[in-house]
C-alpha cells in the first residue's frame, strides 16, 4: 500500500497539540523535530501508533517523532498544513553529547565527512552512469546499434563525462555543504583545478608560481577527490576565521576574497599535488610488494583496489601497471586485480538488493548493480553501499582478497584493454582457455563472497 504522507503529517500534527502549540518545526534525516509550547500535551503511545511512525523521542528540547527516509515529504505536508516555514535538514546526530577525541573517533569523522559529501552526489552519479550503460548496450561493444563516430556516441560519452570529468567540482560544493561552508566558495576550489588554461599546461611545463612565489606542479586533477576533500576541509576553517576578524559591513566582500587568497597556494602547492604523490607512493610500494610477495600481494591488491578508487588514487597506480602492460604486453598485478574488484563492487549492490527490505532503497541497490555490470561503472555502488553503510567494505575487502587471491595462484594475465563492466574477459581470452576460465572463476570468487558477506553483515539500520 503507497504511503500517504499527507495523513502521516495531519495526524503527527495534530498529536502534538495542532498548530497552535507549534513554534517551530524541522527535520533531520529520519525524524520531524517539534519546538513545543506545552511538551505535556503529546501521548507518546498515541503517536506510536499512528501508522508510519517508527518511534518518539525528546531530546535537545525537542520533540522528535521519527519517521524514516520519507521524513523530507512528511514535512513538507507538515509545513503546508501548519503554514509553517520551511527549513534545511539538520544533522542526524546534533543530539548527541560531545565525545572524547579518540582514534577511532577521528576515523569515524573522516568516514562521515567522507559518506556526507559523496552520498550527496549519487542522484547524478546514476544518471552518469546509466548514459555510459546505454552507449555500451548500443555500441561497438555489444548490440552495435551506434559506432564510435556516431553523434549519439558522442552525446552518450560526453553526458558521462560531465559528471566524472567535473567530479572536483560537485564535490567540492558537496563537501562544503557537509562541513557548513560557503557552497560556492566550495565549487570554486574544484573550479580551479580544472581551469581550461592550467589544464592546456600539463604537459608544456612542470610547475606554475603562485603569486610569482610558490612553486605548484602542474598535472591533470580531472577526477581526483582528495585534493577537493582535504581543501574544502582546511577552507571551512580559513572561512571561519575571517569572518571573525572582518567587520560585518566589509564581511560579504572580504571574507570569501581572503579565504580564496588563502586557499589558491594552499589548494595549488599542497591538496592537489598531495593526491598524486600518495598515489605514487602507494604504486612504488605495491610494485615493490609484488616482487617480494608474488600471489600474496595480488590478493592485497585486490583488497585495497577499491578504496583506492574511492580516494581518487588509483590514476598514478595504473600508470605503472601501463607501464609493465606495454611494455611486456600483458599484465598480472594492479589490472587484473582491479578487474576483480569491480566484480566486487558489483556483489555489495547485489547484496544489498537481497538484504534491504525499504523498496526505495532496493532499487537504489539494484540500479548501483545495474550501473556496474553493464555500464562498467562501480563508483554508485562504492559510495552508495560501501560507504553510506560502511559493513558492505568489510565484504568489499574480503571478496577482492580472496577473488584476486586465486587470481595470482593461477597467474592470470590480461591482454587487452576496455571495458570494465561483463566483458572484461574479453581481456583475457588471448592468454588462453585456462586463462580466461581461471579469471572468470576469480571474478566469481569476489562477487560471491562480497554479496553474501554484505547479506550476513547487514548493518542497513532498516529496522
């Protein structure tokens, strides 16, 4: 049966006393939370059993009746009903008392920062992705309907591209808005890493001066996230204490020019060069783990492939797997792990599909699915499962270990490059029947244990 949100709302509203003993109204992520004139009217069994209401709590002076992922609408009706004015969703967790500043705390900060930014992406990230599935269903690859030269091959990639190529800049106005910093002052950090004019000098010249003082290396930052992350975190606290110092009638002028005087050498000299050099460090680290750990280090590989992705990395690593590939004109290690990896990405989406019991949520899983094997595209289901959910990275892990595990016992190579979604094995048939048997077996191996571990996990909070 469709949820009626509007008799949710009317019911919910008139519980708490009606309008009239309602001074303000807002929501966060799951609850509608009510400034009350009189706290002693409301029945909390009586609000229990309203059906679609999940539960009732007070805390922070406020009345809060939890509602789930539909709250946005029951608000809205709330408003309308009420006449009240509508406000931006609050943080889910502002209730909670400040905690001790521990290890764990910091990681847990960082992962939230990390899902709040990301998952604000994923609506535009799907519709990216579902273009790419349609220009591989109808091209050279599979129905071949379209070919390369196409105008609708053209449009299908381009229309892809306008989301991956850009990805500094929505995440950029994402993460501000994470962190209660100026949104465009966010878009503008992504912005200059992609300036037309810095871009055309990659290649023709090593480093560019910043204000004729700071030397900056010159390189592609095109979809690279921890430049963008790392930046807008440092910029939220430059924001802050500008507008501090500066006089509020000088403030709207003063504080977003300051902060980005600040910003341009800290962005330009230190964020975006940093996101190159881990990577170059993590592939030297991995090549030299290769020699000294044969089968072992390609399991690790295949553990970490994925998160690796996800911090905008893993450029610098395949330009050392390139480097091998054309050189030797096959490759055992990064590429073929990542293959694998993809496969788990795809079993966290599928996973999760089986496990999640809101419809809404399993299409969201079965679309990331979708996304994966036939467009190639696995960002949605790392950030839209792995991250939001944080269990499925377990089964993320655990299934590209032990897939590239067996990847690396059996020595598979892959001989050509493409495609990333199913026919990956395209790559591999040149090496022989065994050969591509062994990485079909492996790809198998990951997703299997990837879909079952992110089931047995759990951890949805559906319930």
């Amino acid at each position: 049966m469709a949820i009626d949100n509007k008799k949710i709302a009317a019911d919910v509203l008139a519980a708490v006393g009606g309008k009239e003993n309602v001074s303000m109204v807002t929501h966060c992520m799951t609850r509608l939370r009510f400034n009350l004139k009189d706290a002693s009217i409301p029945k909390e069994d009586e609000i229990k059993n309203i059906p679609g209401v999940a539960g009732v709590m007070v805390a922070g002076g406020q009345y809060q009746v939890i509602i789930g992922q539909n709250v946005p609408k029951v608000y809205a009706e709330v408003c309308k009903l009420g006449e009240f004015s509508t406000k931006s969703a609050l943080d889910e967790n502002l209730d909670k008392p400040k905690e001790k500043l521990t290890a764990k705390k910091i990681g847990n900060n960082i992962m939230n920062y990390l899902s709040g930014s990301m998952t604000q992406l994923i609506p535009v990230m799907i519709a990216a992705g579902m273009f790419k599935t349609i220009l591989v269903i109808l091209g050279p690859d599979m129905l071949k309907l379209i070919d390369t030269s196409s105008d609708t091959y053209i449009l299908l990639d381009f229309l892809y591209d306008a989301f991956y190529y850009f990805l500094p800049v929505y995440l950029g106005q994402a993460a501000a808005k994470r962190l209660g910093a100026n949104g465009m002052l966010g878009i503008m950090l992504g912005c200059i890493l992609l300036v037309p004019d810095f871009v055309a000098l990659n290649g023709t010249v090593e480093t560019l001066k910043i204000y004729n003082l700071f030397p900056a290396p010159v390189a592609d930052y095109s979809q690279s996230l921890l430049p963008v992350l790392l930046g807008v975190w440092i910029m939220s606290y430059v924001e802050k204490f500008f507008k501090k110092i500066v006089p509020t009638t000088l403030s709207t002028i003063f504080t977003p020019f300051l902060t980005m005087v600040i910003m341009v050498p800290v962005m330009f000299c230190v964020c975006a060069p940093l996101g190159s050099y881990v990577g170059t460090i993590i592939g030297n680290a991995l090549i030299a783990f290769q020699a000294k750990g044969g089968f072992l280090a390609t399991a690790v590989v295949g553990g970490l492939y994925a998160f690796i992705v996800m911090t905008g990395m893993h450029g610098v690593i395949l330009a050392a797997a390139l480097t091998t590939f054309f050189t030797l004109g096959y490759e055992d290690f990064i590429i073929t792990a990542g293959c694998v990896a993809n496969c788990t990405a795809w079993g966290i989406a599928f996973g999760a599909f089986l496990k999640l019991k809101v419809k809404q949520n399993r299409a969201l899983a079965f679309g990331y699915f979708i996304s994966g094997i036939l467009g190639g595209i696995t960002e949605p289901s790392l950030y839209g499962i792995g991250i939001k959910y944080k269990k499925p990275l377990i089964a993320l892990a655990a299934g590209g270990f032990l897939g590239s595990l067996y990847l690396g016992i059996t020595h598979v190579k892959c001989y050509m490059l493409g495609a990333t979604n199913f026919l990956s094995v395209l790559g591999f048939v040149a090496g022989g029947t065994a050969n591509t048997v062994n990485y079909i077996i492996s790809c198998v191996i990951g997703f299997a244990v990837a879909t079952i571990l992110t089931y047995v996990l759990g951890g949805f909070g559906e319930d």
